[in-house]
C-alpha cells in the first residue's frame, strides 16, 4: 500500500466551541475529524478533564484533530478556527504533517 | 434582639443540619487536598435526580392548585431577577477596575437561580414544618431566565457601542432557547410536564422522593470542594468580585422576601412561598447559567463570575441566607 | 368492537404511566434540542441493576417451581426467534433496494430481545396484578440467541456464495459465546445463578426491587432521546426499514401471543407468561445484540438496523405493543 | 472437632451467603470472558458510600461512647500493623529470588486496611447479631497508616543503603499525610466528623444504610471481576507472592484475635470488636494502599503487591477469613 | 540525552476493533501502544464519545498510537490494519515522523 | 495568518506522575499544555484506561502534550522527564515538528 502525503490540523478548544469548530473544518470540505476529550492549562485558567465532577463541564477542553490532503485547505481551517472561534474563548492550533493511506478518504482537495 | 437571637439560635442548629455540614466538609477536604473526589457522572446524575423530584412533586400539585394564585408571585420572579441584574450593573459601575461585561456577567449569574440551593431551602422548609405552595419551586424559570437575558442583552449593547463597525446583534429568542434547554431548566419542565400529565405519583414516593436528601448530602459534598478549589480562580480578579458576592445573596434575598410579603397581603402567598422566592433570589445559577452567559457575553472573564459565585456566594446564601430568610419567615408571620 | 374500545382505553391509560411519559419526554427533550443528558456510566449501571433485579428474583422463584413446565415455552420461543429472521429474510428480500445482509442484520435484531422493553413489561403486569411464571424472563436468552445466531448464519452463507474464493467460516459456537459473553445476558444470566445458589431474597428486597421502577423511568428517557437522535440515521437508508420497524413488533408480539396461547392450552402456561412471551418476540435487541451483529456481520449498515430498531421499533412495541398484548390477555382469559 | 464442624458448617453457610456469592460470581463472569462491567465511576462512589456509612455511624454513637475503652484496641492496631510489616519482612527475607523493595511492599500493603473487606465483616456481623462497638471501625487509620509508614520507611532505608551516593530522605509525615488524604481515610474520617459534629441521624438512616447491603453486593461483584483479571499480573512474578496472600490473610487475622482477646479481659472489648480487628488485620488494603505505596516505594513491582493482594488475598480474607474469625469468636466467647 | 528518529502510526477506528488491532500491533514486534477513547465524524456516521448514554457505546471511537523504530514497520502496521480491519469498519491511519529518547525501549527493527 | 514553526513534546505516563510532570513543564517557560486520559501497554504493565472499574485508577496513563517555539526547550522538558520521573515508572516521550499560529502564546524562547 502507498502512503500519501496530507496535512493534520489540531484544534484544542473549550468544549463549548465544538460545534462551531466542526461547522468550520466541514465549510472547508473535510471529510471527517476525530475529537477527544481533554483538560489543560495556557493563558485562562485550568481547565479540568470532565472526569471528576464540576460545576462547569462545559468549560473542559476537547482537542479534535482533522487530516486534510493539503496544506491550503489546513491553513485555511487553522486560520479560520482563529479568526471566529478564539477572540475570546481560550484554545490554539497547529499543524502537522502525516502520510495516509487510502487519499481518496480524505477531502477532494 | 429577639429577632437577633432567634436568628443566632437557628443559625447555630443550622451548623449542626448536616446539609450544611456536607458542604463545610467538603471545603475542608479540599482544602486538606484530600484526593477524595465525586465522580462527574454521578454529579451530572443527583443533579438530574433532584430537579427531577422538585419537577415531578410540583406538576403533580399544580393539578389541585388554584394557578390564578401563581401571577403575582411569578409576576414579582421576573422583577427580582430584572431587579438584581440592574442593581448589579450599578453597583459594579460605581466600582473602580471593573470590566463592564465582566460585571454585568456576574450580577446575571446572580440573579439567576441555582437548583442546589433551592433543593436545600425545600428540605430545611420540609424539615421546620413549613408549608409552601407546590407551584412555588416552578417559580424558578421566571426569575432566572429574565435575569441572564438582561444581562447578556445589556453586555452586547454595551459592547456594540463599543465597535461600531462590527454590528453584534442580539438575538433575545435565541437566550431564551438556550437557557430552557440548559441542563437544569431541561430536568425541571420535564419533570413538571410528567408531573402533571401522568400518574407518576407512585415513581416520586418511591424512587426520587426518598433519595432526595441523601443525594442532596453528596451534592453539598461536591459544592463545598469547588467552593475551594475555585478560590485560586477568584484571586485571579478584582477583590470587589469577592465582597459583591458575599453582601448580594443577602441583599437580593430580603429584596424578595419584601415583595413576597406584599403577595403574602395581596394574594395570599404562603410564608413558606416567600421564603422560597427570598432563597432563588438570593441563589446564584450553578449549573446552567455559566455556559449560557459564556456563549451570550464570551468576552466576559468566566473566572470573575464563577469564582464569585462558586466560592462565595452559594456558601453564603446557603449558610446564612436560607437559616435567616427561615427565621424572618418565622417572626414576620408568626410561625 | 368491545375489544377495540377497551384497547383503546387502555391505550389512553397507558399514556399516563410514567414509563411511557418518561420515554415521550425523552423523545421531546431531544427534539427541542435540550443539553440534559444522562451519564454513560448511570445508564449502564441501570441496565446492569435491571437485570440483575430480573434475573434474581427468577432465580429464587425457579427453585420452587415446576421446570418441566418450562419446556414447552422456551421451545416456543426458539421457534419464535427463527421464525422472526425467517419471515424477515422472506419480507426484507421482496422489498426493492434493500441490501441483502442489511436486511438479515435487522431481522436478526428483532428476533432478539430487549431487556428494558421487558422490564416495562414487568412493571406493568405487576401494576395490573396479572400472575406470571418468575421464570418467565428466564426464557429471554432461548429466544434471544437463535435469533442472533440464525441471521448471522444466513448472512454469512450468503456473503460466502457471493465471493467463492475467500472462505468465511461461519462459528455458530462463537456467536453463541459472544451472546452469553454479551453484558445484557450476562448479568440475566448472573442474576439467575445468584437468585438460584444464594440467599440473596434479602439484597434483592432491600435493595434491587425498590429502585427497579425508578431506574427504569431512567431508562425510559434514555431510551426516548436515543430514539430521537437516531432518526437522522434511519433517514439515510431506505425508508423500508421504517415501515418494517413499525409493523414488525406487532406481528411478531401476535404469533408469540398465539404459541403463548397454545402453551397454556398444553401445559397451563400462565396468561402473563404469554404476555411475556409476545413482548420478547415485539422487543429488539438494544444491549447486546447490535455489538454481536456488527462483529458477525460486519458488512451491515449498523444505521439500518439500529435506526430501525431504537427510532421505531422500540417506542412502538413499549407504546403500543405492550398495551396491545395486555389487553388482548384481559380478553382472551378473561381477566 | 466440635470446632472444625462449627467452622465447616459455617463455612458452607457463607458460601450462600450473596456477599460471597457476588465475589464467586465476579470472578466466573471475568473467567469467561464476559463484557458485563461496571463503570469506574460507579464503583468510586460505591465505595465513598460504603466508607461515608461506616464513617457516619461511628461518629454518631461515638457521641455516647467511652472512649478510654478505645485506647487498648488502638495501641493493639498500630502493634498489629507494625508487626505484619516486620514478619512479612522476615518471610520474604527467607526465600529465594524475591526483591527486597516487593517484599516491603507486599508486607505492607497486607498490614493496611481494606475498607471493603471491613463493610462486609460489618454485615456479617449484623447478620449474625454480634454486637461489637461503634467505634471499632474506626480503628481502620491506627492499623492502616502505620504498616504503610514503616513499610516505606524500611524500603527507602534500604534503597539508601544500596547507593549511597543519591540521599533518598524519608519524610514520615509526608507519609502520614498522603494516606489520610487517600480517597478511602478520606471519606471514612469525613463521616466521622459528620457523624459526630451535625444531626446526621436522619440521612443516614434514610438513605447511606438502606443502599448498603446493595452496594456492597455490587461492589464484591466488582472486586471477583478484578481478583481474576490481575491472576496475569500475579502470574509474571515469583509464585511466592501467591503463597504468602494465601496464608499470611489468616496468619495476620489470628495474631489480631489473640490481642483482641487480650483486649477483651483486660478492658471488655466485645467479641464483635474482637473479630473487626482480626478481620482489618486480616485484610489488604484495595483503594488508597496501593497509590500511597506506589509514590512511596516507586521501584517496587505494582504486579507483585497488587497482584497477590487483589487476585488471592482479598478473597483468601473475605471467603475464609471472616467465617473463621465469626466462628471462633462463637466459641471462644461462647455467643 | 539524545533524540533518535522513528516513526508514529495512529489508527483512529471503532472501538469492537481495537483487540483485532493490538493484535496486529503486537505481531508487527512493536513494544508497546496507546489508546484513548475518541469520538469523530467520517464516511459512515457520527460516532460519540462515550460520555453520554448510549445504546451503542461498542461503535464510538479508540485512537491508538503506536512508535516503532523504522518506517518499513510502520507502514507495515498501517497497511495491515486498512486491509484487515476497515474493509467492513471504519477508520483511518496515519504516519507521522517522532523522536525518541532511549530507543531502546521500542521495537527492535 | 501566518504559520511558525515550533516543537510539540508528548509524554505518557502514570497518571499519578502528573503534577511532577507538569511541574517541569512550566519550569521550563511552556506556557501551556495539553492532558488526555488514556491507557496502553508498554514494557510494564496493561493501563487500562479509566472507564471501567478499576482498584486502580492512579495506574492509567495520561497523555499531556506541550508546545514550545524552539526545540531546545523540548529537548531539555523530555530529557527533564525521563530522567527525573520514569527511572521507576513507565512511561514514553517524544517531539514532533509542528506549525502554530500566533507564536506569541507560546513560549518567549
Ligand atoms: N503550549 C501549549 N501546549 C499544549 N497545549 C496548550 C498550550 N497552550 C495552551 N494549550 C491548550 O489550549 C488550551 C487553551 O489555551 P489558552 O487559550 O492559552 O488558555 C489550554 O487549556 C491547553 O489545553
Ligand atoms: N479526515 C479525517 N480527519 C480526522 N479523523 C478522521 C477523518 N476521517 C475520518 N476520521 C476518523 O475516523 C473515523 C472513521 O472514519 P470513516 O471510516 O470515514 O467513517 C471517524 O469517526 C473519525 O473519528
Ligand atoms: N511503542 C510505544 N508506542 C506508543 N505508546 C507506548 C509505546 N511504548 C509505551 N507506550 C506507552 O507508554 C506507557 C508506559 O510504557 P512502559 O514504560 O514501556 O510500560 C504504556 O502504557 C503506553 O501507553
Ligand atoms: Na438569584
Ligand atoms: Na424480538
Ligand atoms: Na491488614
């Protein structure tokens, strides 16, 4: 089997932006993404994992990760997910570089 | 001074409830950092279980209830939680370095209502004998959902007079939705809904209504360990977060118990009805209204509003709000 | 006409049990788009806690009763779970545009049993005070499993047919272990060797009988917010799963309840033994047999066969499966 | 003779006792593979309620209780767990190819406490009617803390000794403090606080003892499942590990009858207490040991201690233990 | 302390695979695997995290990740993994390029 | 929007390794970091991860990932980390090259 060249974005936001996080990743005709739940710390505050309990669940992080043929179509997301998600909600993204099998799984690009 | 005294007695027997205990328990074992932890399923579970029984027990009562009796009293909710919010924008303006959706987001908060507390007002009332009007409890939605509407509405005028350019509308309707399909109100207008249409008598006595205090103990357990853990939150602001949040439950709570004393003269409404309306004023909102003013003001500081309001102002309306509005109920009316 | 009526005035009574309620609220809560949710954990712990309490008091009951009545019931009900793939083999292949294996996944599905659909079945003929056999359930993984295994067998044959040259074995002995293995019939199974083996009439008082009805209005409202937002899936294959998914559980609960009839005919077979019956052959699987049919048909659509079952066949054969076969009893024994 | 046929007799009781019966049942389930399994947030408050039960009644009737009675049996306790320490210590010494830091471990994890090994002495003993005092349970910390402290002491000694040159401090109160903030100490001292400082009479009663029995039955369920999936764990060390969880269970619990019995004459210990402290002994500490000695010893094989304890010498003193202590406090106390 | 190139592959798959999937891993030589429970939207539907209830919790997600020391191993896993377990689930994989402290501790390629 | 350049660094460990972990994590300037439960299998033992029943939740693992500009701080964090913690536990590190956006939340290196 041959490996491909593709880029992966990783989004790790406040939960409460998920939705509109995905809207962005399928607008730029990704195909899939995979979201994990997570906690973390950076700039705002602690943000816990939803394991134990907590008067603000819906504080905790995700990090979703999405795998695009091609940096344009990465970048876009990226800068996208910046622009309209993180003026005032805590989160970052970064990319990276994978090789996938089967390309045509992935976005049209 | 017998007022005073009675007050003191009661506050001292209310040390000894162990509802309050739980909750001064679980503050000290956070702060002993015991790893002692409450699963958040489980949280997520008693939560669902108490607003469930209020919900059920109210739909099944309102049958027999006289609703005619229910306009003023929740005629004066909207007004408390209209009331708090603009009391709130006020004071935090007179207020030096204080960020003003910051402060309009937490006198929101504050105005709107916690399910925990009022759970723990229903069983201290339960427990003094005091009667309240089964609908009372459903009065919830009318004081909380004005109040978090106004003060997102209020944060994004302000913010729009800010950057005019950018043209942020406020979609009222859309508050609304968010806040009836928060996870509380959910639980609460289910329940009342069964409550009142189907024969779920057998389900309350049986299941949610003998569960009740006892998960109430461990939800108290969960409030005392975040009222600690977010203190380091709430040293992350202005100190004025702090002292607001200590003086409004009481302040908000004697606002209401006057208004629900006029509804006492004009309608009738029952002392334990004011003091139930006293406590929701006095509450703040713990599990739905966070997310909700998260997404209606984001550029509001959540630590400000959530550190004031888990860390100061829940203890507070629970440990000296509810023992005093009980015991002004008592010698106002006579109890 | 006197049967109609009465139907329907059962089917007016049973709107307002609150099992029902509670799986029309969940239904509603999910389509108004509402944030509760139920924890993962509370719910398979629920599960688990339902069918421990079943298997359990059939345990103990077992030990007094007559098994060699047993016999003819429980060869009803293979007959009655390889009935069910059968016909729907025959129905799904003379339907147009329907996936062969799909087809023998979902008939597979509703050949097997639910165990939250008989613990409402339960709960109601307790409600109505109508006697059946403990070791009734018992009869679960007798129709359960030659469903499961019946469908992944027949689709297995076909998948082999088409491609000759991979051979795919079919193991009937590991469908039978993976059933067995499965959660739901595991802790059936458990409860029974626990109830049958141990003293365990006291725990079972105490603690897995008081908190059945409880639990299960839980459930129920699970049960209600899956079936809403499983609709999406059902939408995106053919529409004759839908119609199936409606129709199915009827037909299937009226053979039960005629081999049921026949049962009491020969061996006395109890009129809420019967009822059993038909709402096992109604109900389908929703525990474990849509993980046993993704792992022995692995080519299926699980979203035609789990849309099917939990959007529509499981609302209608509680809602009005159960009602139907209760009613039909009252008549037919004359109760 | 007339003993051994006591302690048969009981023996085969026990085995249908649903406690043990839930254990077998735990491990049958793991053994064949089956998926059924409880959520780990079911199970950590399943065990903070357990814990909150036994915490709360202490406290309550300590209230009334002569504590001077107390000191005896708590010296006893810290003996005892210094004690399993140092003979575990000797044994491990004496075989072959066993690593003197698993040794340390293994020793101490035996000399602490399993909080649910105690809960089901508690409701043999109910069952049973011995009577034994309130405050025995909470012996639990004078037993537990020290065998984990020395445990670590000695390990640490030993790895300085080893390389000199890196100084590995060990910092006792350290220690001490992270077994009380474990979860298990944590909770137990909690309700003991509550239990004695607010009127928990009534939530108790109401709702921590109703759901203990039930709990409990899950919980040993719980605890069968993991005995054998850690078999593999046990199976990668020396087999020495298995035979010491085997026999060191009821070594440790007979040396703790014989000072209980000391107690008893010399300050009137009750029978009951008698078999609590041989039952603590006895048993192996499951929730906060592990950890503690996990940060304490980090070089030490968690499968050698987790291992032994888990898979052989929590059933070793739930199955055998138990009945034997009750037993013999039946005839050496004539009840 | 040096840093040593090797290779990651991820596998993001329903989670009834996961033992079929370790299995592969395991007979690849690889000394050891990651697993975290996901949930994500692709080809076939939405799978959830299991957080929520769920009637269907065995169809949410697992991301494994899994470092070997050279690239042939790894493509080897990913290869295996398409053709033996996606043909009827879904899923995905993908390499990435990593450095290891002591290597050692990986596969022996 | 721009993209930089800069150096992810993930580490699995004990769960009960956290705290020291994310100590040498800030002390070495990184702003922020990521954590994931997760369970796995290495040269010790099976990690389960922490959904089902287990006496010992403090064993499952936890994946924290953090980023940082330049690749001496990550070098200097996973050397940190498995010289001070995984002598007597288990555990991997590894870095990854990745591409941020808004540099200035990172790191000041
Ligand atoms: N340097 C970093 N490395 C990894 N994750 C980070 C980093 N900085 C921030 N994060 C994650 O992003 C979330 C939001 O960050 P912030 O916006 O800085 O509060 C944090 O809770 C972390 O989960
Ligand atoms: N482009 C993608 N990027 C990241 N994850 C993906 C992508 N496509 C699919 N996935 C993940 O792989 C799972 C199965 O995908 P599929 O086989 O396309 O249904 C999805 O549920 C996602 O978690
Ligand atoms: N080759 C590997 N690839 C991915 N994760 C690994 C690998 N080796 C070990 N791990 C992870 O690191 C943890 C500790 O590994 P170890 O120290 O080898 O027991 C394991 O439980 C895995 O989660
Ligand atoms: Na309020
Ligand atoms: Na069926
Ligand atoms: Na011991």
């Amino acid at each position: 089997m041959k490996f491909y060249k593709a880029k992966k974005v990783v989004i790790i936001a406040e939960k409460i932006l998920s939705s509109k996080i995905c809207e962005i990743i399928e607008s730029n005709g990704a195909r899939g993404y995979t979201v994990v739940p997570a906690g973390g710390k950076g700039a705002h505050n602690m943000h816990y994992t939803s394991e134990r309990a907590s008067v603000v669940d819906d504080f905790s992080n995700v990090r979703i990760e999405v795998i695009v043929k091609n940096k344009s179509i990465a970048e876009s997301i990226g800068s996208q997910v910046v622009e309209n998600c993180f003026e005032n909600y805590s989160g970052i993204v970064y990319l990276e570089d994978v090789e996938i099998l089967r390309p045509d799984k992935f976005n049209g690009g | 001074m017998d007022f005073l005294g009675d007050f003191f007695l009661r506050f001292v027997v209310q040390f000894q409830s162990p509802t309050l205990g739980f909750l001064i328990g679980g503050m000290l074992v956070a702060a002993l950092g015991s790893k002692l932890k409450i699963p958040n399923a489980i949280y997520q579970f008693i939560v669902f279980m108490l607003l469930m029984k209020i919900g059920l027990k109210g739909g099944i009562e309102i049958r027999e209830a006289n609703l005619a009796a229910m306009a003023l009293p929740a005629f004066f909710s909207i007004l408390i939680g209209v009331l708090i919010v603009r009391v709130g924008v006020t004071l935090f303006g007179m207020l030096p370095g204080i960020n003003k959706t910051d402060g309009l987001a937490t006198a929101g908060l504050f105005g709107a209502v916690s399910a925990s507390t009022l759970a723990v007002a229903i069983v201290m009332l339960e427990e003094e004998a005091i009667f309240f009007e089964a609908w009372a409890p459903a009065l919830y939605p009318f004081m909380d959902i004005p109040a978090l509407i106004l003060a997102i509405v209020l944060a994004n005028i302000h913010l729009k007079k800010q950057k005019e350019g950018k043209d942020t509308k406020v979609n009222v309707w859309q508050i609304i939705k968010d806040s009836l399909r928060g996870s509380a109100l959910s639980a609460l207008i289910l329940g009342l809904a069964l409550g009142l249409l189907t024969n779920s008598g057998n389900v309350l006595e049986s299941f949610y209504e003998p569960l009740f205090r006892g998960f109430l103990s461990i939800l108290m357990l969960i409030m005392g360990m975040e009222a600690y853990d977010r203190i380091k939150e709430l040293r992350s602001v202005a100190h004025w977060y702090a002292i607001y949040a200590g003086v409004a439950p009481l302040m908000h709570g004697l606002i209401a118990f006057g208004l629900g004393y006029v509804a006492h003269l004009l309608v009738g409404f029952s002392p334990g009805g004011v003091v139930i309306l006293a406590v929701m004023a006095s509450s703040n909102s713990d599990i739905s209204g966070p997310p909700t003013l998260r997404a209606g003001i984001p550029s509001a500081n959540p630590s400000a509003y959530i550190g004031a309001s888990t860390s100061v102002g829940t203890p507070v309306s629970i440990a000296i709000g509810i023992p005093l509005f009980i015991a002004l109920a008592q010698i106002v009316f006579g109890l």
